[in-house]
C-alpha cells in the first residue's frame, strides 16, 4: 500500500451471495481489535495476491460506521474486468486473511444540508447504507431513489424498503420504470444536497441536470471508482528514481511504478481524489486521460497525468517520480 496510507491485516469472516451479481464480505482485525470509526461515503482499498499479480480495488464501506468490530462491503462480478471482482467472487474463502487500508472519505455527507437527496444504480446503492445509518443516528433528513436492472438484482431493497418506507424509492428498469430526474430536483426544499452514485451516465446525466436547474455545484456530490481500461504498452522514464519502467497492456501506469518498487500515493485508485497526480517532465505522444481530477486547461498542457487510470501513447514519456 501507499505511503501514508495504512494498512490492516484482516480475516474474512462471513461471505452472502446477494444475487447472481453481487457478494458481501466482512471483515474483521485479525489481531482481535476493533477496527477504526469512518462515516458514511468513506471506502477501503482490499488487496488481493492474485498468482504473483498484486491488486488493489477500492470498496464502498457499507456497514455502520459507528460499529468497530467489522466492515462490510459488497462486490458486483465483472466479468470483462481485470480480475478484481473475480478475485473476490472464486477465490476469496471465510477465513482467509487478506489486507485493506484505513478508511479514506471522498463522498461524505455535507451535514450542513437541511435535507439529503440521494440517487443510486445498481452497486452504487452500497455508500448510501453507511450514510443512511450515519444519519439515522443524527436524526438527519435524507430521500433514496435506486435504480435497479431488475428486482432479481435489487440489492439491499428489501431492507432499505422495510426500515425507511417512507423515504426510499425503487425503481426497475424492466418493468420501465425511470426516475422523473427534473422533476424531482425541482421539488427540492432549499438546502438540500444532492448525492449520486452509479453508472458513469447516470452521473453525468444528474450533474448536467442540476446544473441546468442552477443547483451550486457545491451542493451536487458524486462518487464514481473508475477502473483502469487496457490499452497499448508503453514506457515511462520515472527521472527522480532513475529507472524506465514498461507498462503492460493490462496494467495501469500506477500499477507498473508499483512492480518497479516505487511507491507512489495514492487514496481511490480510481480517478477522483487527485492524490496520484503525477508532473510530466517530457512527453512525445498523446495523453489518454481518463479521470475525474485534472482540470481541462491541465490535459490540454500535457503537464500532468494521473497514474491510477489514464495511459499514454507515444515515444517518449519522463515523469517527476
């Protein structure tokens, strides 16, 4: 793991398939202690010795952040993923000792909000239980619309319908339900904040939309783990280590300065926190960028570069590393 980010040995202690998609595991210290506290949005990086391949995938933390004795987390299968989610859906067993870090919080709660409007999809649904149990404890005001393909896939409807029939909405999308986003974000009380978690268009689609509303952009708050998409080789001059490193197809330029014994930092591993952010010292090629992080006018440079997710193609490419 990173620099400055922690980490903890833990033992898998209870695996539930949830559906044909998605699996929750908890984990528990293996020394025996309680594990630290986190509030809702905050996720865990889980680290996974895949036959000589170290992987290291972020996850939303679900459980009560108030509850040290465990965390929970669900994982949604991918089959044409790099091999996380099926790492942990074939090869994780109760009882194995496994590695994740201290929780780390880029999707909180703004509890200056008079009320909490919250839009999942599919495994976007799993930060919203830890802020839902977050702010049962605070008697706080919050509205849940999920998204799901089907009820078949419907994770955690059950137990988010029977505790708060009030405030949770399910919608699915075979039987053509849709959420009526417009009219659901005019119909706000002032000082409301509004939260999204899911499918990379659905992001999009409730940012633009909230933003053509005229919601403060410091009112609309997004999470959105991007994984690392394949691409050419490519290699990297790293000038402060001194070494050239090849980046492999399958494999993001963060991972290969990690194989080469560089440890480089890091929070989300996924495009959004910014904590990788990488100078470029000399390039001759194109950039691929892929985050969240970096403003246009710093892609339009090609001074900087976030390793977690985004690759280059091209001759030649030294970075401040």
């Amino acid at each position: 793991m990173s620099a400055g980010t922690e980490k903890i040995d833990v033992t898998v202690t209870d695996i539930v398939k949830l559906n044909d998609l998605v699996t929750r595991f908890k984990f528990e210290r293996s020394d025996g202690g309680q594990l630290p506290t986190f509030s809702g949005g905050a996720h865990t990086v889980v680290e996974m010795q895949d036959d000589g391949i170290t992987r290291l995938n972020p996850y939303s933390l679900m459980s009560d952040p108030m509850d040290q004795s465990a965390y929970t987390i669900s994982v949604r299968r991918d089959d044409e993923g790099r091999g996380g989610s099926l790492f942990m859906h074939n090869r994780v067993k109760t009882g194995d000792r496994m590695v994740i870090s201290y929780p780390v919080n880029l999707f909180s709660l703004d509890l200056r909000a008079r009320k909490h409007l919250m839009i999942a999809g599919g495994i976007g649904i799993t930060p919203f239980l830890a802020q839902i149990k977050q702010l049962d404890r605070l008697s706080g005001r919050f509205e849940l619309h999920y998204a799901c393909r089907s009820a078949a896939l419907g994770s955690y409807v059950d137990e988010l319908t029977a505790n708060h029939p009030n405030a949770v909405h399910v919608y699915y999308d075979d039987q053509k339900q849709a959420i009526d986003l417009q009219r659901l974000l005019t119909g706000q009380p002032l000082g409301t904040h509004v939260y999204v978690c899911g499918p990379k268009g659905m992001i999009e689609w409730v940012r633009k939309t909230s933003a053509a509303l005229g919601w403060p952009e410091e009112a609309v708050h997004y999470e959105e783990f991007l994984a690392p998409q394949s691409g050419k080789p490519f290699q990297v001059r790293l000038a402060k280590s001194g070494i050239t490193v090849d980046v492999g197809e399958h494999e993001s330029l963060l991972e290969a300065i990690e194989r080469a014994g560089i440890d480089a930092p890091y929070l989300c591993r996924g495009g959004a926190c910014g904590q990788c952010e990488t100078d470029v010292i000399e390039s001759d090629g194109t950039f691929v960028h892929r985050d969240h992080w970096l403003e246009d006018e710093d892609r339009a440079s090609g001074c900087k570069i976030m390793p977690c997710v985004s690759r280059f193609e091209g001759r030649t490419l030294v970075l401040d590393r």
